[in-house]
C-alpha cells in the first residue's frame, strides 16, 4: 500500500472512526445479528442477511482505516517557502480571491476548501513559492493563477 498524507487533525478523525467502528458499531451489529437470530429461520430471514451486510461493510472499513493509519505520514508542519500537504495557499485568479488547505487524499472536502495533494488543484499548486503564477486546470478550462499566500 502506498504511503498516505494526512494532517494531524485528519490522523485524530480517522483515530477516532476507527474506534467508534470497533467499539459502538461492532456491538450494535452484533446486537441486531443476536436478535435476528432469535427469530428463527435463517434462510429467509431478511433482517439477519441485512445485519450479516452490515457487518461484512464495517468490518471492511476498519480494516481499511487499520490499513491507511498503519501506512500514514502525519504531516506535522509544514513550511511556508513553498507549498505542501498541510499548507493554506491563497491565490488571485483573475481577481477572484481562492483560498485552498492542501491535505491528503483521505480529508479532501471540496466544500469547506480541502483539497488533496493528488488532485489537479492540488498537483499543480504542490512546491509552488510565492509569487508563482500557474495555470490551474478547471472544468471551463486552465484559469491562470498567482500565489499570494502560503500558511
């Protein structure tokens, strides 16, 4: 598996998913499968198929965030010379002011302004200084921008 970015906030928030997985849904599940088997009749039994699901899904996404915190790398802090994961770069695009918080692939949130590393923004923008002007590919086309910050 290859290595994964994350911020320290974004390490804590996959920490704690994990742990409410293993601890508050994995009983939960294991309550609804106990109480479907009381019913009777596995074969057509449809609540005890749905919790068997439910189960496989959650075991499967612990395993997958067992698997992405094992391979992390916490980005601690980052420098300002030039951009990288864990930074916050303001540009001016046409005199359209955007500001982005460049993470790793497992925080992105287009709608607060998380963008990943991998992504087009994000590839373009990575060891980028202050003062660079770059085109920055859109779904209207390239948009020419300059870096006016890096936090």
């Amino acid at each position: 598996m290859k290595e994964t970015y994350l911020t320290k906030e974004g390490y804590k928030e996959l920490q704690d998913k994990l742990h409410e997985l293993k601890t508050v849904r994995r009983r939960e599940i294991a309550e609804a499968i106990h109480t479907a088997k009381e019913q009777g009749d596995l074969s057509e039994n449809a609540e005890y198929v749905n919790a068997k699901e439910e189960q496989r899904r959650i075991e499967t996404r612990i395993s997958d965030l067992e698997s992405t915190i094992k391979h992390a790398q916490v980005i601690t802090k980052a420098g300002t010379n030039e951009v990288s994961v864990g930074n916050t770069v303001k540009l001016n695009c046409d005199g359209d002011e955007k500001v982005y918080r460049i993470v790793g692939s497992n925080e992105t949130d287009p709608m607060e302004a998380k963008i990943s590393n991998e992504s087009p923004i994000g590839k373009a923008l990575m060891g980028r200084k202050k003062g660079d002007v770059l085109s920055i590919p859109t779904p209207a086309g390239d948009k020419e921008c300059e870096i006016i910050d890096i936090t």
